[in-house]
C-alpha cells in the first residue's frame, strides 16, 4: 500500500474509503472555519492552482493508520494580508 500522489489514484485504491472520509473531513474543516473566500480575479492576473496532498500515518497507541488530505496552493504567490 503506498500513498497516492493524485486525487484519481486516491480514488482507484483498495482503502478509497477512508482517503474519502480524509478529503471530506478536510474539505469540511476548510469550510467551517471559512479559511476560503471567493473574490473577483483582478485584470491581468492569473489563477493560482491547488494541489491535494495524501498522507498516512501510523498510529502505534491504537495500532492503525490516519488517513490524512491535505489542499495546497502551487507557486509561491500566495500573500498574507
């Protein structure tokens, strides 16, 4: 079992279920906490793309993995404000 490094063999593995519930309870947590926020895309700008990052860990207190999805942004113009 090795991670998937895209959302399509995220999908067409044997454990699709639980990295499902790790995207789901990702997605869930971005939006209750409103981490996101869509704006107009100002003239002459581009879009900057995101990226799904899937990780497992194991966990040896109750001897199984945690399932984790992650949503970055590519490049490195993100900008605090």
């Amino acid at each position: 079992m090795g991670k998937p490094y895209t959302y399509n063999r995220a999908c067409s593995a044997l454990d699709i279920e639980s990295w499902r519930s790790a995207i789901q309870s990702k997605m869930g947590s971005i939006y209750a906490n409103d981490e996101r926020e869509l704006v107009p895309l100002p003239a002459n700008q581009k879009t900057l793309a995101c990226k799904q990052v899937f990780r497992y860990n194991y966990v040896s207190v109750s001897n199984h993995l945690k399932y984790k999805g992650r949503l970055g942004t590519k490049g490195f113009k993100q900008e605090e404000q």
